[in-house]
C-alpha cells in the first residue's frame, strides 16, 4: 500500500522528531513541496500541525538559486557557493534598491516574491532566473569569469534577505501564547548555516535544532517517521548522531589497500599518530566507522588539517579539494572545550550553525574562520564518536588547541567517498599526505 505524506509533513517529521523537544514550532524553506514554498508548523507530543504557509510563488528557495545562477553557478547545486560569497561583499545602496524590487519584506514576518524574476516570463540567460533579473542587475556572470565587486553584493543581499525574512517569521512566531523557545528547520534553505546561525542568535530562541539532512535526502526519513505516527507507533526519539551509513571490516579495507599497491601499516595508536602529522602539517584522510548520513563530514568519511597556520585553507582548497581558494573550512572541536572558542554558543553536532568569533579566536585558529569572523563548527561529544574525540584530544596534547580542521572526504564536485576504494582513489588523485582508514596507514 502506497501512502502520500505531503512535502513539507515529511520535512517537519525529519526534523522534530529526533530533535528530542517536547514541543517545538517548525520552520520549512525550500523551492517549494506540492505548492507550499515556506511552512511554519507546530509540534507537541506526537502531533505536527500547520499554522501557516507561503504558496507559490513566494519562495524564498527559488529566490536564493535565481541569485545562484544569476552568478554563474549551479542552482540547486551551489547556493552554499553563494553563501561563502556573502561574506565577501559590502552594503550597496544601489543593490539594495533593486533588490527591493525584487523581494519586498514586512516587519510583521511576512514577504512577497514577485514571480516575474523567476516563473514569469522569458528565460533566455538562466534557467531559474528571468529576462527580468537582466534588465534590472545588468549581464549575468559566466561561470568562467571572474567574479566582481557587483557580484559580491548581490551574494551579500541575497544572503541579508533570507536571513531577515525568516527572523522576521520566527520573531513572529515568538509572539504566541504556545511559544516555548524552541525552533525546529528543515527545507534545502536548512542547509544555509549562516540563516541558521542568525535565528539561532535571536534573544526569542533557546533551542534551535537542525537535522543533518535538512534537504529532500531527509524527506523519506521523515515520510517514515510520520506514518508510523498514524499507525501508532511512537517515532519520536533524539539523533546524537548521523553514522547511519555503510561501515567497512578490518579485512576489507585491508583489502582494497594491497589491492591499490600503497604502502600501508597498522598502528594501535592511530589516534596519536593521525593527530601528531595533523601537528605537522600534514593533510590527512580520515576513514573510520560507518558513513555520515547528509552532505556534512563529521568525523567518519573526513579530510583533517591543521588549523593554527593561516595558509592551510588555501592549500587544502587549492591542492586536495580543487575548488575555489575564498571557500571557508569548518572546525570539529571537543564539545566540552567549546565555550572557549565560541561564545553564547547552541548544540551543533552536525555542522549546521554558523557562529561568530572574537579576534582572538580568529588569530588562534585562522584556518577555519571565514573573512567575516564566521565559523560553522562541528562540537564532538566523546560518547557519540569516540575515535575523532579521542583524535582530536591528542592534537590538543600537542598543540594546546582542541580544534581541527574538517572538510567532505572527496574532490570537488564529487561525492563524500564511502568505500575504501573510494577512499583510496580521491586519495591519489589529491594533495593528502596520509590516509587513515580503521587502523592503517596509508602513505604515497
């Protein structure tokens, strides 16, 4: 028997769910689910209910890729691009005015998105955005170009505007009698970690939980979750983690490491050791356990480094990952050591919430902290992934600093690896010094 649970149900049930709140409202943003394009739902107990809903075609989803591709990159694919471009860019009174054309805000929580710059119209440019958008912002960039100051500014728009319409919607929501503090996100805009990390700085927020799957990858899990709610079971339950994916036996990665022909061997202390060229400054793969489940790295298909030399950043980007050298990495640190480096911080075990950081911090650990003294952080509890706690320790043995650097163990473009012949190949094919995967060591 086949059974529809609608878009954005499965999305608030991805997300409330496992949160492990009692009760909690529920903000969805996305392109669009059937014909809702943003939803604001209620969940107590067992039961999730709408209270109210944005209809196509004002979607804040359709907004941002428009602005995407507008800037020469893949909708649907980059936005994260146009984020880290954000911070690049400066207020532009121009800009803005045109902007205000484009998507008009209220400061009752509301906004109206005219369609004419996306739905309507010719499309001779994009795919997304129309013929409009050309006529008031000027040539699209190509992908090959360079990018301008223009560009920039609209990155650091597009990104101020979503950030202040849902603030304005949970600041709204804050207003009700049944407002306990909690915020629940889920929708592809939840992978935007800077929206998440301003709704989390509110004063009206105490708790804010985001899934590690924010984006249609959680929606069959919450389509589940949800029906078996309706045939009485109780799915309600707190994610500590997102290892849900494939694991791999001693015997098999070892393998796929002579299979591969690399010289390899097996340390009973590769916590240390991993943690000791980390110090060195040397760039490590890290292949432990089973895989995340989402698009974050969090300690089980990883690429480490050091995160006190300013210059890693640029490497990794330039000589592992292949992309971009202005794209920021993020810091996995030990959770009980948080509080040092990120102030009035919230729970963060999956990578979703962007902080920001004190000079000091800044000068500490340069690698992971973005041009706006941003940073997205993953907080690693010892009882939750045990080997990339204990890692990351050793590296504060070391350098006093219980922080590394942690990006998708994969190239530019590609998937997080999964395999151990996944592994090994991005391995070669990349600037990694060492690969760690169970207890072997891998060298070129």
């Amino acid at each position: 028997r086949v059974v529809f649970i609608p878009h954005h149900i499965s999305h608030a049930a991805a997300s409330f769910y496992i949160s492990g709140l009692e009760e909690a409202y529920i903000l969805i943003v996305d392109g669009s689910g059937e014909y809702k394009c943003t939803s604001v739902l209620r969940g107590k107990g067992l039961d999730i209910n709408e209270v109210l809903s944005f209809k196509i075609p004002h979607s804040l989803g359709w907004f941002y890729q428009g602005v995407t591709e507008f800037l020469g990159f893949i909708p649907n694919r980059h936005e994260g691009k146009t984020m880290a471009l954000a911070s690049y860019g400066v207020k532009n009174e121009e800009i803005e005015n045109k902007f205000s054309k484009v998507i008009r805000l209220d400061e009752r929580g509301s906004y109206r998105y005219d369609a004419r710059y996306s739905f309507l119209g010719v499309h001779s440019f994009g795919k997304i955005y129309s013929d409009k958008m050309v006529e008031v912002f000027g040539m699209p960039r190509r992908h090959n170009n360079d990018i301008s100051e223009r560009d920039k500014s609209l990155a650091y728009y597009a990104q101020s505007i979503l950030e202040e319409a849902v603030s304005g919607i949970v600041k709204d929501i804050s207003k009700r009698d049944d407002y306990k503090g909690n915020i629940c996100i889920a929708g592809g805009v939840g992978l935007n970690c800077k929206m998440n990390g301003a709704l989390a700085a509110l004063d009206c927020v105490d708790n804010i939980f985001v899934p590690p799957f924010p984006n249609d990858s959680g929606s069959a899990l919450g389509a589940a979750l949800y029906l078996s709610k309706k045939i009485g079971f109780n799915p309600r339950r707190k994610m500590e983690h997102a290892y849900w994916g494939p694991g791999f036996h001693e015997h098999e990665i070892e393998r796929a490491i002579r299979l591969s022909g690399l010289k390899f061997r097996k340390d009973l202390e590769i916590e240390k050791t991993a943690a000791r060229l980390i110090a060195e400054d040397k760039i490590v793969g890290w292949f432990q356990g089973r895989l995340e489940a989402g698009p974050r790295a969090l300690g089980a298909r990883s690429i480490l480094a050091n995160p006190l030399r300013r210059w890693v950043s640029q490497h990794v980007n330039d000589k592992v990952k292949h992309r971009e050298v202005w794209r920021p990495f993020a810091p996995a640190i030990l959770f009980e050591d948080r509080d040092d480096y990120i102030k009035n911080s919230k729970d963060s075990p999956f990578m979703a919430l962007s902080f920001t950081v004190s000079d000091r911090v800044r000068e500490i650990i340069p690698a992971v902290i973005h041009v706006d003294n941003s940073t997205r952080p993953q907080f690693v509890k010892k009882d939750v992934s045990l080997r990339f706690w204990k890692l990351i320790n050793e590296f504060k043995q070391i350098s006093g600093v219980p922080v590394v650097l942690n990006t998708s163990f994969n190239d530019n473009e590609e998937p997080i690896v999964s395999s151990p012949a996944e592994a090994i190949k991005t391995f070669n094919s990349s600037g990694m010094d060492y690969l760690v995967m169970g207890d072997f060591i891998i060298s070129k």
